[in-house]
C-alpha cells in the first residue's frame, strides 16, 4: 500500500511518501523543511499564526506531492508543540481535514515507540538498542531488544524549547550554556532510571540535531542521506563539536553548508541535549539513523496499528 505520512514537529515538517506492509517499507520520497511550528509555545501556550501559516503553506505543498506520487492514504502526526499549545488539537484537526487526511496527535510515550519501531526497521540493527529522538520541543529515551520495546520516557526538553528558555545571547553565554546543562540533567536525574536502560550493544540517534552533526562531521557540501545513515559519533567528537558550534553565533554556523537557517540558531541546544544523554546513559559512542519517527507510523499505519 503506498501511503504517505507527515510529521508536523516542532522545528520540521517532514513527510514520507511509501511504499509499506507491516514488515517492510520502500522510500519513495522523503523531504523535510524548517517551519518552527511551536515557535513561541514555551512562552505563551499557543500556536502563533505565522508559524500556524509556515505549516499550511508546507503541507499543500507536500499534498500536492502525496497526489503525484499516487498515495492512497495520508496520515499527519502532531507531537510536543501542539500537544502543549491550547489551540493545537483543533489546528491539527483543521489541517488534516482541508486535504481529507487522516490524522493523530501522539502522546510522548506513542511518539517514542514509533520512533523506536522506524529505527529498529534496519536489518542491520540487532539486539539491545538505547535511542535518542532529539526534537524542537521534546526528547524521547527509548531502550528495548530484539525491536522490542522496554522502556520509553519523553521529555519536555527540546533544542527549540531549551533555546527560548535558556538562551538570550547570540553566541551563547558560557553562563546560560552552564544553566542549560543543570537544567537538563536534573531533568534526566529525576525523569529516567538508569537501570530501566539495559547496557546497549548499540546507541542510535535520530532527527535534526543528530543528523545535522553528522553533515558537519562528515564535512559534506550538500546532505547526503546514504553516508549520514550508519555514521559513528564518539562522546569526544559531540563535545567537540558542542564546543565549536557555542562560540560560534547563529550566522556563522550558516558556513556550514548543510546547515539550514532554521537550524542554526536551535543547534547549541540540541547538541547540549543529546551530549548529557551520552553522558548520563554512558554511551562512549553513537549510531545515526535515517530512520524514525516516519518510518515507525509507516509500518503502524500499513498494519492498522495507527
């Protein structure tokens, strides 16, 4: 069945367009663009209208595709922003109905279990998995084996979230790097029992921030999905980069090539957060996937599970 799934995130609006069972998915077509959706949620509870028009303009486009391609099922999935923000069930509601798709609002725990299934959906991922899903608005800590899940916790700490509750300098202030981090990691002290995360054969991280930091890693001038699937990051090499890309300011990580405008200015915090994740989980190394949430509401959507 060729469907089509959108995920209108925090920070992206990404779509994937499939071909997909219960068992397996082949990638027809997969796009993402920076709308910043739950720009303005931590502070004010709502979905601001610009950001709200950001995501419309995005999705006719992207329905515009799905029709081209020839999917017969389209499934739009919210998480953290509209979760959090007052006017997001209804938004999201609104949003699908104008182009007669399906849609669902996934709870933290739904939403790191897809995340979970997508990235497990590689063959050559076996055994005991812990995951990183770092998002603009939330950050889901998965652990299972054998693609079974056993534990999974999100949390309210994004790169979008942290920047607008942390950061006022441009580049960021060492003092405010410093109250970010506390602030993070009592949230992973109070949130998350280390030993519910069994010791991992692998750990893989997933979406903007990760993949971002595997571009710049890799050095490459335009974002090439194929080598960024797989590639290893040590601790060292994030806390490197954490460090170079802090004293640098939103502007200047733009040199970057592969690095968005929209991403640029939430980058610090993302890897901040997924750096005391390693930390915190003793992970010396890290896996970056391709696949994710996507993937994982694929294969839910093909099985009549979503």
């Amino acid at each position: 069945m060729r469907i089509a799934i959108i995920d209108t995130g925090t920070n992206s609006t990404r779509l994937l367009v499939a071909d997909a069972s219960q068992d397996r998915i082949d990638e027809i077509h997969r796009q993402t663009r920076v709308t910043r959706l739950g720009e303005g949620v931590e502070r004010g509870g709502m979905l601001d209208t610009e950001a709200r028009g950001r995501v419309i303009d995005c999705v006719d486009e992207y329905a515009s595709l799905i029709g081209e391609l020839g999917a017969v099922r389209t499934m739009v999935l919210a998480t953290s922003s509209v979760r959090d923000a007052v006017n997001g069930r209804r938004f999201l509601q609104s949003l699908a109905d104008s182009h007669g798709f399906d849609w669902k609002l996934l709870a933290g725990e739904e939403e790191a279990a897809l995340s979970f299934a997508g990235a497990t959906s590689d063959p050559g991922l076996e055994g005991s998995v812990t995951l990183f899903d770092v998002g603009g608005g939330s950050t889901e800590v998965v652990s299972g084996r054998d693609r079974t899940l056993v534990f999974a916790e999100s949390l309210p700490v994004g790169c979008v979230r942290m920047t607008e509750r942390h950061f006022t300098t441009d580049p960021v202030a060492p003092g405010e790097l410093e109250s970010a981090r506390v602030f993070i990691d009592r949230m992973l002290a109070s949130e998350i029992d280390p030993a519910r995360i069994e010791k991992p054969a692998t750990t893989v991280g997933v979406a903007g921030t990760v993949t971002s930091l595997a571009a710049i890693d890799l050095k490459l001038e335009s974002y090439d999905p194929v080598r960024i699937h797989g590639h290893m990051m040590s601790l060292d090499l994030v806390q490197g980069l954490l460090n170079e890309l802090s004293g640098m300011s939103s502007a200047q990580r733009l040199r970057f090539p592969t690095m968005e405008p929209g991403r640029s200015d939430v980058i610090v915090a993302g890897t901040l957060i997924l750096e005391r994740l390693m930390m915190f989980t003793e992970a010396s190394e890290l896996t970056v996937s391709e696949l994710d949430i996507l993937d994982g509401a694929a294969l839910a959507l093909a099985s009549g599970d979503l």
